[in-house]
C-alpha cells in the first residue's frame, strides 16, 4: 500500500518538523501538529505554514505521542501482511518521518522518493479545483497523491512510422462480429438509466 506524505517544518537548514500529513491510496487521511518555536521559523513559514495550524480537530500531539499515532493508524489501514511503502516528494520529508518513528521505522515500512513522477501541473490543477491551501502538509500529501496517482494512469510509448502506421491500422480494422461483445455494447451504464 502506498502512503503519501509531506511536511511543514521550520527552516530548510535546521528542519524541525512542525506538521505531517498522510493520505494512503485508498483515502484515509492522517494528521498531526507537533509544538514547535516560533522563533526557529523562517520568514516564510511564519507568514504562509503557521496562519494554517490549529484548524483541523484532535491533531495537537506531542513529538513523543507522535510515532505510536502514526504507526496505530498505519496498523488500522494496513491490510494484513501487506508493505506500506512511504512515498515522499522531497528527502526532507522522508527524514522529518524517520525522526518523528525515532529511526525505528517496522519492519514492513519502505521509503520511496517520488519527486521525479509528480507532474506539477498536476499539482497546480489540484490545488486550483481543489480550492484548498498549499503548504499545508495533509492539503500537499493529497495533492501528491493525486498527481502520482494521474502520472501513474498514463502510459506513454513511442513507435517509429511503420510501426505507428501498423498501429493505427489494428485500430482502425474492423473486428469479426462478436455477439458477446455487441450485447455488452448495448446494456446502458448505470448513469444513463436502467439496464436491459
């Protein structure tokens, strides 16, 4: 299973985690905001991350409840036996996780940078359909999802002239008539009405 997170944190030098956002790729969301010092945020993090906080319910936790919330959670959606694979747009986030698990991530937890496969056009969409804030660590982990999730749907391959060409004519061949095929065709989708 596949789980997409981001961070907010204080400074890119010297980060300290401030919030983490989870959404697993079936929809279950998690997260939480840990204190922090204010005086250790940068310019930017006061002015756009911290007006953000303090808006979703029973997300205040400690730094030390943080890594059984997490892990009790994960263990909740995870389905028996199966790897959750931790999937980060940035290094920072992977390591801020890997500090608030105390660097004893289970056994069955892998970690995959997945930068390269978010479109940010997708991300800009998202966030533009979506109507919600970015540097907001769960609005982020949703928008990565969604971009890493429409990446993924798409398969793209070239062919050289012929090969196109061959292509282009198995699509555009007639098939053999298929009675099967045709009375599938014809039942209505469910939107449209009922179904012979």
């Amino acid at each position: 299973m596949l789980l997409f997170i981001d961070t907010e944190f204080t400074d890119l030098l010297s980060p300290v985690l401030i919030s983490i956002g989870i959404v697993a790729q079936t929809g279950p969301e998690f997260y939480a905001e840990i204190p922090f010092v204010s005086d250790e945020c940068t310019a930017f993090v006061r002015e756009t991350v911290l007006p953000l906080l303090g808006k979703e319910p029973n997300a205040a936790c400690t730094k030390f409840e943080l890594r059984s919330r997490i892990l009790s959670w994960i263990e909740i959606i995870r389905p028996p036996g199966e790897e959750i694979v931790i999937c980060a747009d940035n290094q920072i986030d992977i390591d801020l996780l890997s500090d608030a698990l105390d660097y004893r991530p289970p056994g069955w937890m892998e970690f995959r940078l997945i930068g390269q496969y978010v479109d940010q056009s997708l991300i800009n969409r998202f966030f533009a359909e979506e109507g919600l804030s970015r540097h907001h660590a769960l609005s982020d982990a949703r928008a990565n999802r969604y971009a890493y999730r429409s990446a993924c749907d798409q398969v793209l391959f070239s062919l050289d002239t012929d090969k196109f060409t061959q292509f282009a004519g198995a699509l555009d061949t007639r098939s053999d008539p298929n009675p099967g095929l045709e009375r599938l065709m014809d039942i209505k989708a469910p939107w449209d009405g009922a179904t012979p």
